[in-house]
C-alpha cells in the first residue's frame, strides 16, 4: 500500500453536488480539481471521491461536449484498424472494465446506464464492401479477436429487419454499447448521494503553479483559484488550450465534428443489435437502446444513427448534408428506419489526437495529471482512465494488462523533454510512468 500522493484524503462515498451557478465555491485546499464534467472528468471525480479524496469538478456545461453525442459504442473490435495495434490493446483493457463499472455506478445510484451485450452486426451492402469486411475480418483473425462471417441467412436470423441488398455480415459477440447521456447523468446522480465532490458551473482558465512549478489549483473565469494537491484537466477538445501557462507539456487535442441522429422506433422496428455497415465505402452505424417498459412509449426505443466525422470547428451546426447522408446510409441497411421518428441531431467536437491515442496520467510537471484526448472511443475508455488517473494520484497500482495497455496513452509523449522540466521530477508513484512504450 502506498501512502496517498494528494493531501487531505477523506472516506467519501462519491459525488456530492452541481453548484447552482451563483454558489460559492469550495473553501480551503481540496485534494484534487478535475477541469471538465464530461463522462471522462465525471468518471475521475466520481472514483477519486469513491477513493477517499476531496473533489472540485469544474465545468459550466457537464455533459453537454461529445458526450451528449456518442452513441455509447463499447466496441474494440470493431474499431480496430489497421496499423493501430496500441490503440486495439487499449481498447480491449478499456472494454474489460465496463461491466464492473457499469455495475458499481448502478449500485451506487439505483440508475439504469443501458450496458447492452447483445454483440454487434457489421454488414456490408454491396461486393466492394464485402471485400472491405473480409479484409478486416482477417486483421481480427491476425489479433486473435473474437469475430466471424455469417450467411445472409444468419445474420437475417439475428436481425429480420435489414434490408433486401445486404452482400454479406460478419459477427462481433463481445462488442457492446452503453447510453453515455444514461452513464452521465448516473455519474452526476452520484452527486446527491456522496460527500466527496463537487461540480461547480464555471470555466477554467488557466493551471494555478507555484515557485517550483508544481500545479496548486486552477483559475476559473470569475476570478476564483480553486487551490487542489492536484490537478486533473479533462476538458475534452479544449484541454490543450488550457497549458498556456505550462509550457513545457504538450496536449495537442483538437476538435473533430461528428454529427448523430437520434430516433424514436415503435414496436415495429425491435432492433436488438449494433449494426454497422459499408455503404459504398462509407462507414454507418445504428445503436438500438432498450424498449420503454411502461407508459405510453412503452415498446418504443431509442436509436442513434451515427455518425459523420468532419475536421471542423465545434460549431455545434447540424448540416443537412450530415443528416441526408447518415439516413440514406442507415435506411439502405435498415429500410424500416424511414417510419421512425427523427427527434435528435447533435453536432458535437471529438477531442482528437495526432496519433489516435488519448493522453492519460500524471504528467512530469508535480500536481499536474491530464484524461484528454479519446477522441471516438471516449465512452469506452471513461472507466479504464478513471482508474488509471485515480491509480496516479493515490499512488495505489495499476492491474499490470491495464498498465502496459496505457503505456500508450501516456501523457508526456508529445512533449520534447519531459523529465527534469521546469516543474521539478517526474512523480514515480505513477505506475504509467516506469511502464516502458512499446512503441513511441
Ligand atoms: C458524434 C460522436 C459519436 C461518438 N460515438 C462514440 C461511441 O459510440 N463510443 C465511444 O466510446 N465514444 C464515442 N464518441 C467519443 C466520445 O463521445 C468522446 O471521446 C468522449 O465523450 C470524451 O469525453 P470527455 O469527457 O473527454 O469530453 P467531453 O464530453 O467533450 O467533455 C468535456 C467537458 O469539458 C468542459 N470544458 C471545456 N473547457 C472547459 C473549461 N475551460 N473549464 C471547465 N470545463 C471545460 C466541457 O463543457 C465539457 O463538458 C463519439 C463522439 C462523437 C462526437
């Protein structure tokens, strides 16, 4: 057991409230400010809380950043690609710890945070898409992962809805998906329930330092230092514009635009898989939800079709060419989606990376921790980065799969010399930082 690498620590069982926005903040020192009350920053408070610690979330919107958009996706195998094996290795610790956290967030609130494990279709409409499917298909084989091909005939079985020119399936059983606006707001349900932290409604400016360089706390926009033994920026896309004051890390997220649609099916349309689809080229997917058990919708589900990825702005603009261009492709998998209701287009930023791989961990400047980056597998990596993050400031190990997992999201990569900085030495009770990149 090591001794806690923050000050303060306090038994506390999880989040304990949203400020309105005119409250006061916290006063005195907390063990740790988390920048961003996105389900990234939300799952790091919550476990932080969970481990003893004092937690300040600041955030003028939680939730309302990618996360309102994702489709919820737990997918590692079907979002693997080729020549991203450090990211697949990821994936798959990431996916291993969802039933468990799903499981204690439940408990903890009484909350439904709709973990499906119903496996994911992946169809391909015409002859060229098929030989993309194979291709893929043999990159999992190549990995040892769990998929196969299906007839048409199983993979009508499995889902009658699909329409009449489909060229091929393949099958993925462990690849899941969540409701991540069901995951978030369980995370800030937690808040009534704790006495561990704290969301207040305002905005980080900057990181707070002192002589030595060490990360004290941060500056929110009406002036406030919010001092902490510990700072941890999970701002999504803006958490690099954060460093203005830290120099010598480098963070390099940036926005990239994807559109989801959200519709409401009736009972005639009982999607009970993910399906994903080639198109002519174009990736699709389509996320079913479970049915509304009582009340006037009752037998109604929710169904994400998704998604565009665009490298612009967050402009927060659903486009008519974005939605045209997901229901023409969503409806050539899946005809019946045309009498479902459209109730739902949101535009949101994926906070995206050069190399595809967040930034997770203590950085090598003291006090200083960053969750950024996940860019489109946020939602799979909320768990698996709160334990790592929270493995970082308590100074508890890691599982020894899950620390050669995130050698690859370490947080320094991007930064030229990252030990010895102007902020001091590298804090060696981060189980990520003695774990050795495999590759960068
Ligand atoms: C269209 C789309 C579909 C997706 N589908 C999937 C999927 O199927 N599966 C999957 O795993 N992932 C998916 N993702 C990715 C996933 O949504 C993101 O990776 C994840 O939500 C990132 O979480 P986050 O908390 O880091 O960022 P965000 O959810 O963006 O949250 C960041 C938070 O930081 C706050 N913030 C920003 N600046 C400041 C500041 N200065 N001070 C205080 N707070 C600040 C924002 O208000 C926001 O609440 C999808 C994303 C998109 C856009």
């Amino acid at each position: 057991m090591h001794p806690p690498a923050v000050p303060n620590a306090v038994q506390s069982t999880g989040l304990s409230a949203v400020l309105p926005a005119d409250a006061d903040v916290p006063d005195g020192a907390r063990d740790v400010v988390v920048v961003g009350g996105g389900i990234v920053g939300l799952a790091v408070a919550w476990r932080a809380a969970r481990a003893g610690l004092t937690v300040t979330v600041l955030d003028p919107s939680p939730g309302d950043g990618a996360t309102h958009a994702a489709a919820g996706m737990l997918a590692p195998v079907t979002e693997a690609d080729f020549g991203e094996d450090e990211a697949l290795a990821l994936h798959l610790a990431a996916a291993r710890a969802w039933p468990g956290f799903a499981a204690d967030l439940e408990h903890a609130t009484g909350a439904d945070v709709g973990l499906r494990t119903a496996g994911t279709l992946t169809v391909a409409y015409d002859s060229d898409d098929l030989a993309l499917v194979r291709r893929v298909l043999a990159l999992h084989a190549a990995h040892g992962l769990d998929s196969h091909a299906l007839t048409l005939a199983d993979a009508r079985r499995r889902e009658p809805h699909l329409g009449p020119r489909v060229a091929g399936a393949a099958w993925a059983p462990h690849d899941n998906a969540v409701d991540p606006r069901a995951t978030h707001a369980a995370l800030l349900t937690a808040s009534r329930t704790g006495a561990g932290a704290v969301v207040v409604p305002r905005s980080a400016t900057r990181v707070a330092r002192d002589a030595s360089g060490r990360a004290v706390g941060v500056h929110d926009d009406a002036g406030h230092l919010h001092r902490a033994g510990a700072v941890v920026l999970a701002a999504g896309w803006q958490t690099g514009a954060l460093l203005a004051d830290v120099p010598e890390v480098r963070v390099p997220t940036r926005p990239v635009k994807g559109q989801t649609l959200r519709l409401d099916a009736g009972p005639e349309l009982a999607l009970e898989h993910v399906v994903r689809g080639v198109v002519q080229g174009r990736p699709v997917y389509v996320v079913p939800r479970d049915p509304v058990r009582d009340g006037p919708c009752a037998g109604h589900r929710e169904v994400v079709v998704g998604a565009t990825t665009e490298e612009n702005p967050d402009d927060r603009r659903a486009t008519a060419g974005g939605v045209f261009a997901l229901l023409r492709d969503a409806r050539a998998l899946l005809p019946g989606i045309d009498e479902a209701a459209l109730v739902d287009v949101t535009p949101r930023a994926r906070p995206a990376t050069p190399d595809n791989l967040p930034l997770v961990g203590a950085t090598h400047v003291p006090g200083l921790h960053v969750a950024a980056g996940h860019g489109r597998n946020g939602v799979l990596l909320a768990p698996l980065t709160a334990e790592a993050v929270v493995a970082g400031l308590t100074g508890e190990p890691l599982a020894a799969d899950d620390a050669t997992a995130l050698a690859a999201a370490r947080p320094d990569r991007f930064t030229d010399h990252p030990v010895g900085g102007a902020g001091g030495t590298t804090d060696c009770r981060d189980p990520q930082m003695t774990v050795p990149s495999t590759r960068r």
